[in-house]
C-alpha cells in the first residue's frame, strides 16, 4: 500500500523529536543584560531631539529601568549579588 506524501510528512512532524532547547542563561547574566538596555535606553533618550521620539526614548527607559530592578530583587532574593551592581 502506497503511503500518500501528506501522511508521510504528518507522520514525520509527530514522530520526530523536537528540537533541543537553548539552555536558559544564568540568572545573573540577564540582570546584566538588562543593565545594558536599560543604559542604551538612556543614551537613546540623551540623543533624541523630536517630541515623538522623546515620548519613546522615555518609554523605553522606563520599560527597561523596571525590567532590570525586577531582575535585581529577584537576583537578591536567591542570594546572587554582585558588588558592582546590588
């Protein structure tokens, strides 16, 4: 019996494994990172000069300067610190 190419390539896509997933990054690599956009997001805010962009630039900044003190109390309440920075 002749296994037409939709049942083939259906059978395929249930049989075969899905792809590995990217191990998550340390927790203290992401407030890092999060320090970073919340830097970028002020020098974008220091080089903008149009009203618009000014209302995103302060979006921007605020979005990310929560972002990256969420991520440090919760970096602090696991007990992973860093001088530099907590």
């Amino acid at each position: 019996m002749k296994i037409s190419w939709t049942k083939r390539l259906l059978s395929n896509l249930v049989d075969s494994d899905p792809c590995p997933a990217a191990p998550m990054p340390a927790l203290a690599d992401i407030v890092e990172q999060a320090r970073r956009e919340w830097l970028a997001a002020q020098h974008y805010y220091n080089s903008v000069s149009d009203s618009d962009l000014v209302d995103h630039a302060v979006y921007l900044m605020q979005a990310a300067e929560k972002k990256y003190i969420y991520l440090l109390k919760k970096a602090r309440s696991e007990g992973i610190t860093n001088n530099k920075y907590c």
